[in-house]
C-alpha cells in the first residue's frame, strides 16, 4: 500500500467457503474441482459492487483476475481504486488460503496499519472467515 488512506476495504470472494460442507463431502473429486472452479469464475462478477467507491478496495480472490477484463473494468471506472490480492492456491476454502499466504497476509496487514478505518466484507461470513479476522487483528 502506498501510503496513508483514511478508509480501506477489504473484499474476501469465499463462495465455495460459504458451501464447503457441500463440497467437501462430494466424493468425485473431479466434481468437487469442477464445482470449486464454477465459484471461482463467478468471483469478476463481484468487482462491479466497489464500482462507486471512492475509497482503496483490496479484493481478495483465489483466482487471478485477466488484464483484459482489468483494464476493461478500469476504463468503465477510471476512478476506482481497486486492488486484485490473489491467493497462490486455492483449496475452496480462501480465508485458509489467504492465512497460509504471506504476501496476501502482509498486504491485508499493511493496509490494516496504514488506514484510518479498514472495513473487511465477503461473500458469505464463515467460520473460516472469523478464524482469518483473529489471525489478522493478531498480527
């Protein structure tokens, strides 16, 4: 993060975290990878919620955003101040993802030490989730 901001937030895309009890108990791997990746792609749709924000947005996904649909997004909103964290595995289950990921975990840290307010929202609030809030107000 460069520099000071009076208010960050923190966007975290955990679909399949939200339904994990599902997936996880899917026996055919390869349905499970295949619904894990179904959630995955839907994840671009969500950055069009931080389209008005005037403020920093970090959003955290577990799937690499492509510099075409970027720059798209960015040429329909030049004033965003939006930021693509992604986890460098994704299990289907983020906030373990992003716990176990360093660089992701120091930019959520350094945003949370260099603002005013940093507001942390979701898809779906989780048992995971709370566990990587604790993990975060730790550091």
């Amino acid at each position: 993060m460069n520099g000071f901001s009076h208010h960050t937030s923190v966007y975290i895309f955990n679909m399949s975290e939200d339904v994990w009890p599902f997936i996880s108990a899917m026996s055919d791997m390869s349905a499970r990878s295949a619904e894990i990746l179904e959630n995955v792609y839907l994840g671009d749709l969500r950055m069009f919620q931080f389209a008005d924000e005037d403020t920093l947005v970090l959003y955290v996904t577990p799937h690499t955003v492509s510099d075409a649909f970027l720059s798209y997004y960015k040429s329909l909103f030049p004033q965003s101040k939006l930021t693509v964290l992604t986890t460098g595995q994704h299990s289907g289950v983020i906030s373990n993802d992003i716990s176990n990921d360093a660089s992701v975990m120091n930019a959520l840290v350094e945003a949370a030490n260099s603002t005013k307010k940093l507001t942390m929202t979701s898809y779906a609030v989780t048992p995971q989730l709370y566990t990587l809030i604790r993990a975060l107000r730790d550091k």
